[in-house]
C-alpha cells in the first residue's frame, strides 16, 4: 500500500496509523519543557543528538510508568518500535541508580501524578 509520506519525512508513526499520540502529551510536554529540547524533536523519526535521545527515553518512561500506557501505545505515540520503548524504560532505571538522577525523575513522576489526579491535561 502506498503511503503520502517518505521514509524521509519527520511524522511519527502514530501520524500515519490515526493512532493518537495524545495519551503521552503531558509527559512528552514536561520534559520537553524541563529539558529544553524543542517538543517535536521528541517525536521526530530521527534519533536527533543524545540530549534529546535521553529526554525522549525519559518521556517514554514516564508514560509507562506514570501514566500506565502501554509499550505498544507509547511506541505509536513517539513514531518508535515497541522494543525500542522497552529498551528506553530500562535504560532509564538504570540510571536510577545514581541518587542525584532518581530525585530528578521521582519530582517528574510527583508532577505528573498530581496533574492525573487533579485531572488536568498539562503538568506545569
């Protein structure tokens, strides 16, 4: 089947499959926001430099295991494969490891949980 958009082109998967992308908004958006990497460099096809790689395995991770979305919905979300998802979530609890990293994600999971239960639809 033939597709509008070349392999070239930067549109996530989720863009082309009518997925939508919007249960890891608020996620994508908070550390696109405290990381200072442009919001579309997230979910741009291209693994981009390792600043916004890390953000964007960080986001990943944060939609797991924050917002309870799964590998496969994450993955349409950010135009990624499942496993390249799964990879993400364990590089990052590898990190974790380092006390000064854990504190920094523990406040990102802090706010985003208090966002989901005041029910809003963006974290500040």
């Amino acid at each position: 089947m033939f597709h509008p958009f070349s392999a070239l082109d930067p549109i996530p998967r989720a863009a082309m499959t009518g997925a939508s992308p919007d249960h890891c908004t608020d996620a994508i958006a908070l550390i696109a926001r405290e990381k200072n990497v442009p919001l579309h460099l997230l979910v741009h096809r291209s693994r981009c430099r390792r600043k916004t790689a890390r953000a964007r395995q960080l986001a990943m991770y944060l939609s797991h295991v924050v917002l309870g979305q799964t590998l496969g919905e994450i993955a349409l979300a950010f135009g990624r494969d499942r496993t390249t998802v799964s990879h993400a979530c364990a590089v990052i609890e590898d990190l974790r490891d380092d006390p000064a990293f854990d504190d920094e994600v523990s406040g990102y999971e802090r706010r985003l949980e208090a966002a989901r239960d005041r029910g809003q639809s963006h974290v500040r």
